[in-house]
C-alpha cells in the first residue's frame, strides 16, 4: 500500500479498514493542529522579546503593550521573523519535516545548556549573589555558547560518513517505497 500526495498512512488505514469517520478526523488535525502550533510560538516568542525589552536586553519598543495588555509589537515582529524563516522551504511538509527534526535535536542539548544557565544564573544578578555584574553575564552566556558550539563541532561525524548514512536510508527508503509499490492493492 503506497501513500501518495496528501494522503497519509494513518488515514489510508483508517478508511482501508472502514473507519473513514476517523480518517476524516485525521485530516481535520492536521490541518487545525498546525493553526494551535503557531499561535503557541507566536504568544510565547512576543512575550518573550516583550520580557526581554523590559530586562533591557532588546530595543525598547518591544516592551509596549497595547490596552489590552498584548505585545502587538512582539506579534508583529515575530511574523515578520517567522516569514522570513519560511522563504527558503519550497513547501509545507519539507518546513515541517525540518521543525521535527530540529525540535528532536533541541531536546538533546537541553540538559547541558539547562545546567550552564543555572549556574551563570546563580552566579549572576537573578540569584542576589551579583558575582557576575550585569552586562558581563552576556558575555558569559556567550561564552559559554561557544564552548557548546565548539564541542558539537568536535563530536560531529565527519562530512563524508554523514553522507554515507544519508545514502544508506535513502537507499533503504527506496528498496521499501518499491516493495510496497510491488505489492497487490486490496
């Protein structure tokens, strides 16, 4: 059984086994869950670049808010990034198998990344201890996001093996797209 286009494997069994109502559902989701994705990162990167201008960290204009207590500008802003991020993706599902993987890799590097800013956290003005005076704790972080940059640099696999992997499940996803193409419809 072959999925082409827009139909996708949970859907296609979904009706090969008589429940169209849940693959009805299923292309539902798919279409709804992409619209409560986006206005979750859209809330949270505004308020984010909104308490990062209140810090002092930003340009102040984002630390405006309109009477409805909404940083329309952070809004604003945050389209205009996410926009500009969308260019170089010739469709939606290649933009959304790159956010999948992307998100995937993110999660590994949280535990590191997570102890690191509490330390420089602990050291600097959020805990009281002020041993890191303001504005050098940004060098720190810096800092300290080079040396994470430099050992995924020294841990990476080397260009030549990457490649070699991305053959191989090429070439696997091949050998399986034509067997199941091969196989009789039902």
């Amino acid at each position: 059984m072959a999925f082409n286009g827009l139909a996708g494997p949970f859907a296609g069994l979904a009706t090969a086994v008589g429940l169209g109502w849940l693959a009805v559902l299923l292309y539902v989701d798919a279409a709804v869950s992409p619209g409560g994705t986006g206005l979750i990162y859209v809330a949270s990167s505004s308020r984010l670049s909104y308490a990062l201008s209140r810090e002092g960290y930003v340009w102040s204009p984002l630390h405006w808010l309109n009477s409805k207590r909404v940083p329309i500008v952070g809004i604003v802003l945050t389209f205009v990034v996410g926009v500009i991020l969308f260019l170089p993706f010739p469709g939606w599902q290649k933009f959304v198998g790159f956010i999948t993987s992307a998100t995937v890799l993110s999660y590994a590097l949280v535990p590191p990344a997570l102890i690191g800013m509490a330390v420089i956290s602990w050291l600097g003005q959020y805990d009281g201890r002020d041993t890191i005076p303001f504005w050098w704790d940004i060098v720190v972080v810096a800092l300290f996001s080079l040396a994470v940059y430099a050992l995924a640099l020294s841990v990476r696999l080397a260009p030549e093996r990457t490649q070699e992997l991305i053959g191989d499940l090429t070439a696997e996803a091949e050998e399986e797209q034509r067997e199941l193409g091969a196989a009789p419809a039902h």
